[in-house]
C-alpha cells in the first residue's frame, strides 16, 4: 500500500522519479499482484477485530449505530477481498492493466472511510451522563472557589482539592 502511493506520487512528479523505476514499475506491479489477496484477507481480520470491539461500545453506550458502522466495515472489506480476487485472476487471464486492478484497493480505502465517518458519528451519538448518577449536592448550588489558589471546588467542599488549604 505503502508502495502504491510511492509510485503514485514518483509519477505525479515525474523530474523526481529515478528514469530506471519508471521502466520497472510494470514488472514490479505484476510482482507484487499475488501479495495484493493477502493483504486484504489481514483487512478483514482487522475489520473483525474492530467490529467486536465497536460491537462492545454499542452495548455499553447503548448506541446502535456502533454495531452498523462494525457490520459496514466488515462488509467492505469482505468486498474487498472479492473484488481484489476478480482484479488479480483478470490481470493473469485476461491481460488487464496492472494500474486498473490497484484502482481497487483505492476504491475499497474510501469505502472504509465512510464506514469510518459512520463509526465517528456513532462516537458523537454517545449521550453524556445524566446528572441522575451524581449526589444531588454536588449539582446544586454555587461552586465555591479557593481564597488561597482560585480553583474551583464543590459547593459542600470543606478543603481545596489542588492546594489542600481549608476553605
Ligand atoms: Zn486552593
């Protein structure tokens, strides 16, 4: 992937690219096409990994939208494989460019970003608690700032909690 972009950014600026590379990245392309399959199964290992983990944050935050955004980016990646599949045996039977089947891989990274939106959405979804689970004193009232440091403390506060001086 790393390698892809390399290349990609060599051939936007075309004075900056060593002459030899230029000439070699066909071959090296069709190289590393066999490479391309594994590494998008470890995307979906990833992708699982990451849905148990939002699937988890779904039942603890109580928002549902985790377990969506858990099941998109499985699924993405999942078509990715396939779709990275269907490139690679195209390009070794059916003589496809090698540049058109690494167009997948970027098409399947702005997929996953927008299941990485849905997972950030998700994130701003998450209520804040309520004021229910705090002691009703601690809400009541005036904060009652230090006459030593100025920090704020709790209305019911007997000592300062940054300086430790009785207030
Ligand atoms: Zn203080």
């Amino acid at each position: 992937m790393v390698a892809v972009i390399f290349m990609n950014f060599c051939s936007l600026i075309p004075t900056l690219n060593p002459v030899p590379r230029q000439i070699d990245l066909q071959s090296f392309l069709s190289y590393i096409m066999p490479v391309l399959p594994v590494f998008s199964v470890t995307g979906v290992v990833q992708a699982l990994f990451t849905k148990r983990a939002v699937n988890l944050l779904a039942v603890k935050s109580k928002v549902r939208l985790f377990r969506t955004a858990g099941l998109a980016l499985v699924a993405s990646s999942v078509l990715m494989v396939v779709l990275v599949c269907i490139g690679v045996s195209l390009f070794f039977t059916a003589s496809v460019p090698a540049t058109a089947v690494f167009a997948v891989p970027f098409a399947g990274t702005t997929i996953s970003y927008f299941t990485w939106m849905l997972t950030a959405k998700s994130f701003f979804s998450i209520k804040a608690p309520t004021s229910q689970s705090l002691p009703t004193s601690r809400t009541a009232g005036q904060a009652r700032y230090c006459p030593h440091c100025g920090a704020k403390n709790l209305p019911d506060a007997v000592f300062c909690t940054r300086c430790d001086k009785k207030l």
